[in-house]
C-alpha cells in the first residue's frame, strides 16, 4: 500500500461526492479501485466493495465480500446484517443458492440477538429479519419476532415501531389471524403505515414461494 493512502478517507470523499438518492455504484478510478480491492484486512473497505457488486447487482460478488468482511470483524453486527441483506437479495434471484434464505435468516437473527444483549438500536437489523422470515415463509416467526411479551420477544419500543407493527399485520394475516390483525392496524397512528397496513387487510394474502 502506498504511503499516506488511507482507504477510509478515501471512501469517505467517494460517498460525499455521490448523489445520496442513486442506487447505482459509485464511479471509481481504475487506480483507486485496485488500490481498494488490495485492502483483506479492513472490514469497512471490503463491506464497501460488497456493496458496490450489491448496486452493479452481481449479487455473487457482493455476498462473496459480505462474507469477507464478516470474516474480518465477526462479532459487528452491521456486517452480519448486511450479509443477510445481500444472501435474501440472492435468494430472490436466478443466481439463488438452495441455503440462502436459512442463512440469512440465522444471521438476521444473530444480530437482532446481539443488539439486545447490550441495547442497541434495533431497527435496521429487525426489519432485516422481519423481511427476512416473511419472505421464508414463517409468519409465526414473524409475530415472535414483532410481538411485545407475552406473545412475543420483542421489546417495547420495538413493538411500537409502525413499520413493525406492519409487518406484523402481514404476518397475523398470512395466519388467518383476522382478529390480531385488526387490532395491530387499530394500533397504528394515522398514515401511510396504516393505510398499507389496510390494503394489506383487504388484499388475499400469499404464501411466499420457497
């Protein structure tokens, strides 16, 4: 690696000068992209990478380093998050391995699970896992997950959340749960959550393909 090259920084610039609304990769130089793909000791450069395969929708390359990066700093949670993001975004695809959504499923699990032993900010990461097990077809997973005790493991302040309350509503009704499903859209303030939530009452419900 060069003198003074700093990966970080310079991801840092590539970000600030990207428009925040795109969905595409971020231009790089070819010279600056070798000297970032040399980087196997950095998990934030190589979640980096995973996530620009992730916006150019080469979802092998992208869970490849999602993996990497894992691999690097195993214990933070946003990379064990990303990693179930990019191996559901594969499991929805032709590229779909047959372990992807179970893979993806213990993950988000690991970090919501991690999140809570020490308090931290679930939101991201259990909207990872509601996706997740809804797309896995497991709606009483779902409910577990987004449910305050004593029907559920989620905290209070999770429970609240409208777009877990959402979730829940679809999962309630993917059950045939009519009643529950009536009182967690009752529950939601007035909005945009609630009218989905609504749609998705007087919608027939689906079991996801698996």
């Amino acid at each position: 690696m060069s003198p003074g090259f700093n990966a970080i920084v310079e991801i840092g610039f590539l970000i600030l000068g990207h428009p925040a609304a795109s969905a595409a990769p971020i231009q790089i130089s070819a010279e600056l992209a070798s000297r970032l793909a040399a980087v196997d000791d950095d998990a934030v450069v190589i979640d980096f990478l995973a996530r620009q395969r992730g916006r150019a929708n080469d979802v092998d390359a992208a869970v490849s380093l999602a993996e990497k990066a894992l691999a690097v700093e195993p214990d933070e949670w946003q990379f064990i998050d990303h990693l179930a993001h990019v191996l559901t975004r594969r499991s929805m695809s032709v590229r779909r391995r047959p372990d992807d959504q179970k893979r993806a499923a213990e993950l988000a699990e690991r970090a919501v699970d991690q999140l809570h032993r020490w308090d931290g900010p679930t939101g991201r990461a259990l909207l990872t896992l509601l996706r997740v097990l809804m797309l896995a077809g497991l709606p009483s997973k779902v409910l577990d997950r987004a449910l305050p005790p004593p029907n559920g493991h989620a905290s209070g302040q999770e429970a609240a959340r409208p777009e877990v309350i959402v979730a829940a509503v679809a999962a309630a009704l993917a059950l045939r749960r009519a009643e529950l499903a009536d009182a967690l859209i009752s529950s939601l303030p007035d909005g945009i959550d609630k009218q989905f939530a609504v749609l998705r009452r007087e919608v027939p419900f689906r079991q996801p393909r698996v």
